[in-house]
C-alpha cells in the first residue's frame, strides 16, 4: 500500500504523522488504526469504503484481526473494543463487477445471499455468451433474472441447440405440476424431442453428407466413434421419454418421429405407449400383413383389439382371408358383423362360403337382419345345390315363423332385390309368398315349371276370386301340358273345391271321351246335389224364422191392457183418465202425457252424466222443435219461457183442438213434416218404458248422490212417489 501524506490522512490530526498505528488486512480490504481513526480501504480497487472516527480523549493503541469470528479487536488507553466485519462485503459485488471480474462478483453475491444474484449472473451469462462459451452462459442462464424468451432468442439466433437444449431441460425440471405447468412441461418436451432427434440425425447422416460432397470416406476409427455417439444419444432419448411418458404428447411426439424417419424408434414408442395401431399400420404399408395380424390377435386390450381388426378387417380379407376369418372366429367373437360388412362384401369369391360359415355362427348370437341378410347374399351368389338347398330350408324356417306372427331375421324387400339381380327363381318365389304377393310367386313358379310352390302360394289368398284366378292359371299350364282329364280331377281336387269342373273342362282336349271321366263327372254332380239340398233346407229354416216373427208382430199390434176408471196417475195422483192423453205400461203403472214431460225435466236437470243415449237424442229433438217453436213466435227466446219444457208441452203435452190448429198452420211443409217425425219419435221415447219400475230407473240411482246435504242409500220422498 503506497502510504503516501494524505492519501490516507487522519482526519482528525492537522499535521502528525499519517503512518497508521496498525494495520490489518481481510480477504477483501485492509484495516488502518490511527490513534483517532479507524479507515478501511477496498484491495480490489484501493478505494475507502469505510472511515470511523474516535471519541477525542481516548487514544488508539493497537489492532488485531481474528479470522475465527471475523472480528477486529481494537486497544485504547481506555479499553478494549470489538469491531464485527462480517458485514463488510455486502457491496464487494459492486467493486468486482465494475472491475470485470464477474466469478468473483458473483461468489459474494452468494456469500452474502445478496439479492442481486440473479442480476450478476445474468451479466456474467451474457458475457460468456459474447466469449461463445455457450455450454457455461446456459449454465448461468438458469440462475439469472432474464426471460425466458430472451435466453431462448440468443440460442436460436446463434444455432446452438446443445446449449439451448441443456437450457430447457433445466426449465422442464422447475417448472411445477400444477395445470398450467403441465401444459408448458408438455411443450418443452415437445421442443427437446425436436432438439434430440435433430441432433441424433445429425450424427447419423454426417456419412451421407460427405458421399454427397465427394470428400473423402471417414476413417473406420471416427466411423466407429460417431456410431457409438448415435447409439449413446439413442438410448438417451429414449431414457428421456421414458422419465418424462407423463409430460408427452403421444401422437405429437409419434408425428415427430415419423417424421425424422425413425421407423425403429418410432415403433419402440408405439409399444411404450400402447399403439398398436401404429405399429400394425406400419408392418400393413410394408407389405407384412399377416405379421400385423399377428401383432393384432397377441393384444391384451380387448375394446382397443377389435376397434383395430374392424378399422384394418378390409385389408386383412384382402391378402390372407382365409387366416383373417379363422382369427375372427377364434380371437374376436365379441365383434359384430354388421360392423365387419364391408370387409366381408370385399372378399374374393372364392373364400365367400368359407367367409359365410363365419356368418352363420354368428347369427345363433345375433339378431340382427343385417347379418341374416348378408347370409342370404351369399348363399344366393353362389348358388350351388349345396348353397341352394341351404337357401331354400332357411326361407322355409322363415317363412314358418311368418305364419306364426313371429319377427323375422331377414329383410324381405332387401332378399327380392337380391335373387332379382343374381336370378334365383325358387327363392324369389318363396320371397313373393312371404310378401303376399301370391299372383306374381304363381306366376314365376309356373314360369319356371315350380308347379308345387304354384299350388302351395294359389291357396293362401283370402280373396277367393284371387284365388280361383291362381288355380285356373295352374289348370291352364298344367292341362296344356298334360293334356289328359286324369290331372283335371287331380287339380280341381287339390284347389280344395276353389276349381270345378266346368272350370277346367275349356282346358281339356276336345278329343277326349265322355267316358274317360264318367265317374268323376256322376261325383261332381252328387257334389252339386249335395250343396242343393243344404241350401234348400237353410231356406225352409229362414222362412220358418219370418213367419213367427210377423206372428208375433200381430199379437203385439192386438195386445190390450184393462184398466180400472178409478184408476190414477203414478205421478200426480189425479185420476188417469180424462181429456188429456195418458199412457198405460204393462206393468199397468200409468201416467198422464204431461206428467211424462215434467218428469223428463226433473230427471235431465238432476242428472249429470246420463247412463243412456235416450236423453241426448231427446235434447236433440227438443232444440230443434224449440228453435220451430220461437221463429213462429210459441215460445219466447229469452230466460222468461222455459224453452225445452214448453216446446215439449206444445208438442205432447197440453196443446189441443185450436191451439194446434194454429201451431199447424203457422208450420211450413218442410217444418211440419220434420215436426211430425220429432213429435212421434219424443212420444215413442218418453213411453217405450216405464219411469218408476223400467231400466230407464237404474240411470237415476246415482240421483241421491249428487247432493253432499244427503245421507247416501237414503230414500227420498217426492210427491208420495219412491225414487232410489
């Protein structure tokens, strides 16, 4: 230290000497004791960072550093004191960093734990990034205050993905698990695959380069050595992938190995993460498609297994069928085939009735129609007599269930249009049948000489000119055929009499003898005579019928009842007989016209639903005679008349000699003759049975229990009369 006068000068003395009493010196500074002073001076930079001051009358005497406790010991010709200089480098940063020394600067930020330690380091990371020292600047990258984007800019721009790749995986070990840290660990993993397969293709491809260039081969030793560095860095990734399976993206991560062109890699990580699809589409484009079948049946993944043979079944029928229908059977049975129909419609013909039996085992486990009429289509393109007769038993079973009002398996629409393309007249004629489309199913069997299936569909019609139509176009075919009356008889016997022989006779040749058929003809006539008979007594048995029936009719026109003169209304207990008309029952209850009437009114208003339609016909007839009675001016319109009431009293209850005179005349033709039929019908209404003991009783026992007021089953007393 250069002691120089007043360089260090004792601020407290005016003259004496500036040599120090006593010095001592620490990792950062030097400690000068003057009698009245203590400085402290900076070794990096020979700057004071600190002066002390001592009281006046006392007197410095020595110093002593103990590096143990980092303390100062000052002696006074009063004391002893202890100076702590554990705080003393809290700005040493400052003074190194000013002086370019940044690995010093930016150990005592960390010895001091200064807050600035990220900013120093972010200083000293620039600086050795300006030096290209790229490996070190990423090192102090992670600890500096800089942004992300920032860092990641400087890599990029400079292409040093080895130091950027080191930057990031430093970022992906601290960032957090919390949902959006999961995003950005999956994106920086995405990045770093990038990174470490560019760098693995670099390795790999530096050989090719060079061939492309014309330079020299390599020698065997740097050969060697760059395929083991490939191998190192191929394990690595993959240890990287298997650490970080979490943070990935499957198919991301798969499209990038695609698209590197790592084939061997990229089925490693199809395996690691279950993508067998990858894997079986990979050996499919290589032409290897039994291997990818192989690969597909040895799944443990049932769900994941049959979604992939049904997505790629088209591709397997295509190549090996056989061995693709023998794993359907053995290795996928929960599949469905309506789910495998285009692959098995793509099947080479020659494997289709092997396909087929695949089919038929199915469908003891399914109900669908699909199914069924998949069967149908290729027992139908085949069509050998094996196939046939195993079509035609299977429509038969089908048919079967039909007439027993079960459902059916197949499509019938779809199985017509079927035999329509590939020709297959039987089992169109069973289709026609089934569809009820009886003329067209004769009409192909007598086509194709079906004569059976024509006489087995003409006697099913419920029409019977339908089906003696059918039964005539079979004797017609038969007949010109067979040309012999042997077969006549045999059909109008089998049409289960819908023919006669009249009706087949046009069809029999002309040559033929009366003789021939004599018999057959003497029993068609007993048939007749038989049915003659039946006929004639089913006539005496309706003529015998009508006859009682008009006897009866007559004595009900003469059928008279007594009665007595005293005898009185049911209703009003006034005596039956006198001017107004009165009606006796044979119960011999009587009642006067009149009373009928208020009767009817009692019973519409304290009824609420009636049980019968007497009542509503009855309303009927009485509006419309009300709205006669008004537009003649009989009855008034307003709430002052009683309308229905006095229209049926006007008609049938009290209007007599002159009065219905008047009324009569008053009516128009057409009014009087439709007033005519109304009052006879209410009349016929109101006396077809008795009010007080008939049926028309039972619809009034629900009366009593309109009224809350009422005890139930109670009687009610009107008028002397009993009503229950």
């Amino acid at each position: 230290v250069n002691f120089e006068r007043g360089v260090y000068q004792n601020k407290g003395d005016t003259g004496a000497t500036t040599i120090p009493l006593a010095v001592g010196i620490t990792e950062h500074s030097f400690y000068f004791l003057y009698s009245d002073n203590l400085t402290v001076v900076a070794k990096i930079n020979k700057e004071i960072e600190h002066s002390e001051e001592f009281r006046i009358a006392e007197k410095m005497v020595q110093m002593n550093y103990e590096a143990s406790t980092k303390s100062m010991w000052l002696h006074s010709s009063k004391g002893v004191y202890r100076l702590l200089v554990s705080g003393a480098n809290q700005d040493l940063w400052k003074r190194l960093l000013d002086n370019y020394d940044y690995a010093e600067a930016l150990k005592a930020c960390k010895a001091v734990g200064n807050k600035y330690y990220d900013h120093v380091a972010g200083i000293f990371a620039d600086s050795e990034f300006k030096n290209k020292r790229f490996d070190k600047a990423a090192d102090l990258y992670m600890s500096s205050g800089k942004s992300f984007e920032e860092i990641i800019l400087k890599f990029l721009k400079v292409e040093e993905f080895d130091a950027l790749e080191k930057f990031l995986i430093f970022k992906l070990d601290t960032t957090s698990d919390d949902p959006r840290g999961k995003v950005q660990k999956i994106l920086l993993c995405t990045w770093l695959v990038e990174l470490k397969l560019a760098r693995i293709n670099r390795i790999s491809s530096s050989e090719a380069e060079r061939k492309i260039e014309g330079a020299p081969p390599e020698s065997k030793e740097r050969a060697e050595e760059r395929a083991n560095l490939s191998k190192v860095l191929q394990e690595e990734f993959k240890e990287f992938i298997t650490q970080n399976s979490k943070n990935i993206d499957g198919d991301t991560i798969f499209q990038l190995l695609q698209n590197h062109g790592r084939i061997d890699t990229c089925l490693w990580f199809a395996k690691m993460q279950d993508k067998y699809d990858a894997i079986v589409l990979h050996h499919i484009n290589n032409g290897e498609e039994e291997k990818a079948l192989e690969i597909l049946t040895a799944m443990k993944d049932e769900k994941k297994k049959n979604e992939m043979m049904i997505k790629y079944a088209s591709v397997f029928v295509k190549t090996h069928p056989k061995t693709t229908i023998e794993a359907l059977m053995s290795e996928f049975p929960t599949i469905e085939v309506d789910e495998l129909m285009p692959a098995l419609m793509s099947i080479k013909k020659e494997f289709k009735m092997f396909a087929n039996t695949y089919v038929r085992d199915k469908m003891e486990t399914t109900s669908s129609k699909l199914c069924y009429n998949l069967y149908l289509f290729f027992l139908a393109e085949s069509y050998d007599n094996a196939s046939a007769d195993e079509l035609i038993a299977f429509l038969e079973k089908q048919e079967a269930l039909q007439r027993r009002n079960q459902p059916l398996n197949i499509d019938k629409d779809f199985a017509l249009n079927v035999f329509k393309y590939f020709v297959r007249s039987k089992p169109m004629i069973r289709i026609y049948g089934m569809l009820e489309f009886y003329e067209e199913a004769v009409r192909i069997a007598l086509a194709t000489n079906e004569i059976k299936l024509a006489k087995e569909y003409a006697s099913l019609p419920n029409d019977d000119k339908i089906r003696k139509k059918l039964w005539l176009n079979i004797a017609k075919t038969v007949l010109n055929t067979e040309k012999n009356v042997k077969a006549s008889f045999e059909l109008i016997v089998e049409s289960q009499k819908n023919l006669s022989l009249n009706d087949v006779l046009p069809f029999v040749s002309a040559k033929v003898k009366l003789n021939t058929f004599r018999d057959d003809l003497y029993a068609q006539l007993k048939d007749y005579d038989e049915k003659v008979d039946t006929l004639k007594k089913e006539m005496d048995e309706y003529n015998k019928n009508s006859q009682e029936i008009n006897e009866q009719l007559r004595e009900l026109q003469t059928t008279s009842i007594q009665a007595a003169p005293d005898k009185i209304c049911e209703r009003c207990e006034k005596a039956l007989v006198g001017p107004d008309k009165f009606f006796v029952f044979p119960c011999n209850h009587g009642y006067h016209r009149g009373c009928l009437v208020e009767w009817f009114d009692y019973y519409k208003d304290t009824t609420s639903h009636p049980r019968s339609e007497k009542l509503t016909k009855m309303d009927s007839y009485l509006e419309n005679i009300r709205v006669i009675l008004i537009r003649r001016g009989f009855v008034v319109k307003d709430g002052t008349s009683r309308s229905a009431l006095d229209a049926l009293q006007l008609v049938i209850g009290n209007v007599r000699g002159e009065q219905r005179k008047v009324l009569d005349s008053r009516l128009q033709k057409d009014e009087y003759e439709h007033f005519e039929v109304w009052e006879k019908s209410l009349e016929l209404m109101l006396t077809e049975d008795c009010i007080k003991c008939g049926s028309i009783c039972v619809d009034k026992i629900d009366v009593l229990f309109d009224s809350p007021d009422e005890l139930a089953w109670t009687i009610q007393l009107i008028q002397n009369n009993y009503y229950y």
